[in-house]
C-alpha cells in the first residue's frame, strides 16, 4: 500500500515538473456536416531549440528535414505572413521543392492522434542554397 503510495507521488510529482516546459491541449472538433467526431490531443512544448537542416516548399506545404536526425517535419511561421513566405522561398531558390539549408529557431507541436509533428518557427536564417554555392 504505501509502495503504491509512494508510486503514484512520484508520478504527481514528475508531472508537475515536466508541465513547466510543456502545454497540454485537447481540441474536439464537430463537423456539423459530418456524423464522425475529431479528436485531436496536441502536446506543444514551451522550449525553443535551434534547428539545422533543409527548408523545402512545395504545393502550398513548408517542411522541414533535420540535418542531424534526417526526421522531416511540418513547418508553421506563426510571426510571417504565408504569402510573402511563399514569395521569399520561390524568389530565393527559383522554384518549388529544392532544398534551402536553414537555421530554424523553435518549438515543436505534436498532435498525437494524427502522428503529425509541427516546428513553430520563431526566427530562421538561410545558411546556403542547394546547387548555388552562394
């Protein structure tokens, strides 16, 4: 009994401190038009990190691929309008879907039903251009 005691603390206590870096957000959306519910449980951490790897635009989609994990991720800029994104990518690499190796600053957003990993992107610097030796 006071293993379990002891447990289920540490457990309270570990979450406690682990809930300082990160936001929990459970989003239930219904379509009215639509008889099946989404769920979507969101995990957004609070801490920023710097990122290198490859900024690739594409169909209206930003990704990214980590340089050191090869691990590819949504991209969101919160602070940028899309459509001057959009024009700065294609202005830089002169077309869709070619690599611009990058320096992303941010936090991640994982949506854990989805599978789908999001960089929220703070600040990015563009460090070289695939191909153009600039």
């Amino acid at each position: 009994m006071i293993n379990k005691i002891n447990q289920i603390a540490l457990f309270v206590s570990l979450f406690v401190l682990c809930s300082c870096s990160i936001q929990f957000q459970i989003n239930t959306e219904v379509d009215a038009s639509s008889d099946a519910h989404d769920i979507n449980i969101v995990v957004e951490s609070t801490q920023k990190n710097d990122y290198i790897g490859w900024w690739i635009y594409g169909e209206g989609t930003h990704i990214f691929k980590d340089e050191s994990t090869l691990e590819e991720w949504y991209l969101e800029f919160p602070n940028e309008d899309t459509e001057q994104l959009k024009e700065l990518y294609l202005a830089v690499c002169e077309m869709e879907y070619f690599p611009m190796e990058c320096k992303m600053r941010g936090h991640f957003r994982n949506n854990i039903i989805n599978k789908h990993k999001t960089l929220i992107v703070h600040t990015f610097e563009i460090l070289y251009i695939q191909g153009c030796g600039e």
